[in-house]
C-alpha cells in the first residue's frame, strides 16, 4: 500500500485538493491530521487535560458559548480553539508544548488508521498533514505532495476566511503570524515528490491531481505489486523499507542542490520556478 504525505501552508488551499483526492473517481482514503488534533483535545481526553494543566482555564470556552449540554457545571468546558491558536502562534515556547502534547497522540492514532487502510486491502492513502516537514513524519510516507501558492495569495485567502464565532476577523499583523509560524513554503519543495499549484484555476489543479493518482497507480502496480504486499507483510515491510530509504537520500540531495550557493544556486532556483509552473502536480523526474 502506497502512503502518501500531503501538505503545505496554511491557506494553500489543500483541503480542496484532498476533498478532489477523496471524491469519486478517485475515492481515496483520507486520514486528516487536523480533524484528529481536533478529536484528541475534547473534553475529558489525556490530550485535553494536558493543555488545560499548562495553559490554564483562559483558553476554555465561556459557559454561554458552549453547547448546552457541555455548559453543566458537572462536564468540562471545550477549549476555545481560536484563543487557544492565538496564543501558540504568537509564542514559540507555548506552540512547542502544545505539539509535545498534541503530536504523540495524533501520530498514534494516524497509525491505526492507516493500518486498517492496510488491513481493508487499499491500494493508497493520503495522511493530510500540516506540519508533515516540520514534524519530521515525511520521513514515514511513500511519497510527499507540497500544495503550493505564494505568500500573496496565501495571505489573501486567510485574511478571507469568515472568523469562528465569537472571534473577529483575523487582522493582517494576525495573518502574518500564523503564515511565520510554518516553514515558508519555498523551504519545502525540496521535500516534495510532486508539487500542485493550487493558484491555477480548478478544473487545471483537478486535471493535474487527475494525472498524478494515475502515476500512483502505475507505481503500485509495478512490482512486487501492492496485493502481494498485502498477501504477504513481510515483503511489504520490505518495500517500505526499501523506499523511505530511497525517499531520504532523494530528499538530501535535493536540499544541498538548493543550499548551493553562486551561480549554481542560482541556476537551481530558477529551474524550480520553472519546474513549478510546467509541474502543476507532475512528479520529479531529476531526482
């Protein structure tokens, strides 16, 4: 089974490639990291007591702002996740508590999901991971997607989005800080197996999504073939084995193409301009 990591910035637009990816006629598992981080931090869970303990009841929700149900004085209030983001993207020491708390139990939880992927005999899944670079999980998947679009539009689409009641919009010195607090995007291409470009219209992004699952399903079906991986988990272990290890080497040799300096480094940015715009999701050849 081929495991695919897929991410990007914030406001790139990449859960509309994965809700493309997951809609017929691809029905692709996807297992989405930000909905389990969502599900780890509800009330009463280890998670929840957790950040309750570091943070304290500032980030609860008030009483009047929860459902009616969890507003008894009997049941713990839900965190207000807008506050609660405020305050780690504005504090590097805080965000870095909340990941150690937050990022063990997501990862356990994404690894019993894609093992029953495994166990239904799927042929791909896609683990929808914001922070894949920065957390180091690229090193555990098949093949890594980087949506892409540049800080401009990424600013302008957050700065869109409708607030979560009862926070106001977002402010552009709030914008900013979210986008700051990710690796900057050029800084992950090199990580990348296949780049979208999710600032060309739909129908082009879908197209090139399209073509990509069609390279998935090539590669799976090459030897020793997924169903026999499945048959056999050994020699599926094996081939994990085999390409994680691939994918590493890969990976560096790409980061020291982009670290090089003079006209060689120079060279290299623009070919990955290029190799960008002509991309639109198409995966490395070079490499």
């Amino acid at each position: 089974m081929l495991v695919v990591g897929l991410t990007g910035g914030i406001a790139t637009g990449k859960s509309t490639v994965s809700s493309i990816l997951a809609a017929p006629p691809h029905n692709i598992p996807i297992i989405d990291a930000d909905l389990i981080a969502r599900q780890v931090l509800d009330p009463g869970t280890p998670a929840y007591k957790e950040v309750l303990s570091h943070f304290g009841p500032s980030i609860l929700l008030p009483p009047s702002s929860s459902s009616s149900s969890a507003s008894s004085s009997s049941e713990p209030l839900p965190i207000d996740r807008a506050a609660l983001g405020q305050r780690v993207f504005n504090s590097e020491s805080d965000r870095k508590v909340l990941n150690s708390i937050v990022h063990p139990a997501v990862r356990k939880e994404m690894a019993w999901q894609v093992l029953k992927c495994y166990l239904r005999g799927e042929w791909v899944v896609v683990v929808d991971v914001p922070l894949l670079i920065e957390t180091g999980l690229w090193k555990w998947v098949g093949r890594t997607v980087v949506v892409y679009v540049s800080e401009q539009i990424q600013l302008q689409r957050l700065l869109a989005r409708p607030p979560i009641p009862p926070n106001p919009p977002l402010t552009r010195e709030q914008a900013l800080s979210r986008i700051n607090s990710q690796i900057p995007l050029p800084q992950k291409l090199p990580y990348a197996d296949h780049i979208i470009d999710n600032s060309s219209p739909l129908p082009t992004v879908s197209q090139s999504i399209t073509h990509l699952v069609r390279s998935w399903r090539r590669e799976s079906e090459s030897f020793p073939g997924w169903w026999w991986c499945w048959v056999c988990p050994p020699l599926g272990l094996f081939r994990a084995a085999w390409v994680l290890a691939g994918r590493g080497k890969r990976v560096e040799r790409r980061r020291k193409n982009t670290r090089g300096g003079g006209a060689s480094g120079k060279r290299r940015e623009q070919e990955e301009e290029v190799e960008l715009k002509v991309m639109g999701g198409g995966r490395r050849e070079r490499d």
